[in-house]
C-alpha cells in the first residue's frame, strides 16, 4: 500500500511583491492561489517520487476541494480515505519578502475530529498494509492517540511532522513512540525551551544528541533552512547533512519536500545521513519554483534499489 500519510489539506493564498517590499505599506505585486497544507504536500511529494502513498484527510464540499482532490489523483494519491465535512478545509495567507521567505501569514485550521471515527472504523484496514505512517503531530490529542494505538498494533513505525509547533506542544508525551519527529531549529527551540538561533549545524547536531537523550525521542531531524539538516538517534546516528546551493524562488512547502523525503529514505531502510540527503534533493528541487511540491523523481534517483510502486 505505500506509506499512510495523515494530516491536513489547505488553499494557500500567497502574495509577492513585484518592487521592494515594504512591511507596513502597500505592495504591488501578484496573488496565487494553491494548494497546500503539510499533510497534503508530504502526500503529493510521496506520489512524485513514483511511490504509492495513501492519504487520511479530510475536505469540505466547495469547488476548491475538488479541485484539490482531482490533482492528488491524478497524482496516483490513494484518496479513498478523504471525508467530506464541514470546515474540513484549511486556508493560509502568507505574503512574501523580496527573498522568497515568508514575511507575514494567518492560517485558519480545518476541523479534523471527524477523522476519529474514520480510523475507529477503518484504522486496522489502513494500517494493516502500510509501509509506514507519516502524521501530523499537531492533529486533535483523540486522532494521535489512535494513531499511535493502531501504529503499535500493527508493528509500523510513525514519523511525526509538524504544522504548528505550539499545538505540537501539547503531544510532547507521544514523542517518544514516534521513531523520528521532523521538525526545524525555530520549532526545535520551542520544544527544548531554548534559543538557537546563530548555532552553527555542528553545534545543533551536539545539542540535538544530547537533548533526545535526555527527552528519550528516538530520533529527530531538524532542518536548519540555508544550512542543511541536522539529525540524531537514540541508537548513536548524528551528524549534519548541507543544504544543496539553489537560487530561491520560493520557500513554501521546502521543508514538506524535506520531510518526505527522509521519510521516504527511512521507510525504505536507508540510514538517517542517505534519508536527509533525499530530503535535502527534494527540498532543493522545490525551492527554485513557486510549486508547493517536487516535481516527477524516480526510486533509484534517490538512491531506492527499488522500481516505481504500482497504481493503485
């Protein structure tokens, strides 16, 4: 079956300026609308890597979900899974500086309860044949409680990503049955209580060793943006991992890109160093475009001795 993602679908409406930016002023510039939410590009960017992930999510019933889920099949995203529901779609505003990095975003978070009965009756049949599970760990407390109920019932390892690290808070005690949490060093400052910020990666990758000791996390990986990813086991794996030189278009959905691919390497049995340089080639092919998700990979482009999973 692939890998089961679960997480959260939005639109992504998205600003940037044509001159230079002025943070309190009016900008001219251009508006797009796409598709977005982390769930929904870790999924999407699964799929790119000719591999056969199947999505939990849900969706309202306007025309943007629809067109939201015609791009995810023709993808060869298993949606079988995707409920309709009322505010089961997310919406993001963001507005772009003049280097492609976000300078101001509202996010409105759908409601996702609803996927507490989807897994209560369907849960066995989606985790039965699952390679692994990716989920967002800033879902409701009841879905991750299951998740990781079903994940240790079936033997599956699970990879949390974060969406918004001050809900992920709030699950800091599942972390330790996570078997990797992906998160960046802002988000890695806000779970440890300490500031980063100016740590060079050699630096981080002492600190990050130390801290999942101490936090008993098996593993994490945090991204560093211009400076690659740093990661840490339980099991002595530690290292950095640089970020491939690209010209930035624009940074949106980097670190899903990222996240995917380490996923993707760790599910598929490489080590924590070849699963970061996957995530770091993902990332790098996402942003030098204004797309939320890498475009078309093939398995053994990563390094996967293994050929493209058959449509579902």
């Amino acid at each position: 079956m692939g890998i089961l993602v679960i997480g959260m679908i939005f639109v992504d409406i998205k600003g940037f300026p044509e001159a230079a930016f002025i943070p309190t002023g009016r900008n001219v510039g251009r508006v797009e609308r796409v598709h977005g939410g982390v769930g929904r590009n870790v999924a999407e960017d699964i799929a790119n890597c000719e591999l056969r992930p199947t999505f939990l999510s849900l969706v309202d019933g306007s025309g943007d979900s629809q067109d939201v889920l015609r791009k995810l099949r023709a993808h060869k995203v298993n949606t079988n899974y995707i409920q309709t529901a009322p505010n089961g779609l997310g919406t993001w505003l963001a507005v772009f500086d003049n280097s492609g990095d976000v300078a101001a975003s509202i996010s409105n978070r759908p409601d996702m309860l609803p996927l507490v009965e989807i897994l209560d009756a369907q849960g066995d049949e989606m985790l039965a044949g699952a390679d692994s599970i990716i989920v967002e760990i800033d879902l409701d407390k009841e879905i991750i409680k299951r998740v990781f109920r079903l994940a240790q019932k079936h033997g599956k390892k699970v990879y949390a990503v974060v969406g918004n690290m001050s809900v992920a808070l709030e699950r800091r005690d599942f972390l330790k049955t996570t078997d990797c949490l992906f998160c960046n060093v802002q988000e890695a400052g806000l779970l440890f209580c300490e500031d980063y910020s100016g740590k060079t990666p050699a630096e981080m990758a002492e600190i990050l060793c130390a801290k999942i000791q101490a936090a008993q996390i098996p593993g994490m990986i945090v991204t560093m943006g211009s400076e690659g990813a740093v990661y840490a086991s339980l099991t002595g794996e530690k290292g950095w991992c640089p970020a491939r030189k690209v010209d930035v278009v624009d940074t949106t959905g980097a670190g899903d890109s990222f996240c995917a691919g380490a996923a993707i390497g760790l599910t598929y049995g490489r080590g924590m160093e070849h699963a970061c340089q996957i995530g770091a080639m993902l990332a790098a092919s996402v942003i030098v475009t204004t797309e939320a998700v890498c475009p078309r990979f093939l398995p053994r482009e990563l390094g996967l001795d293994m050929d493209p999973m058959e449509v579902l």
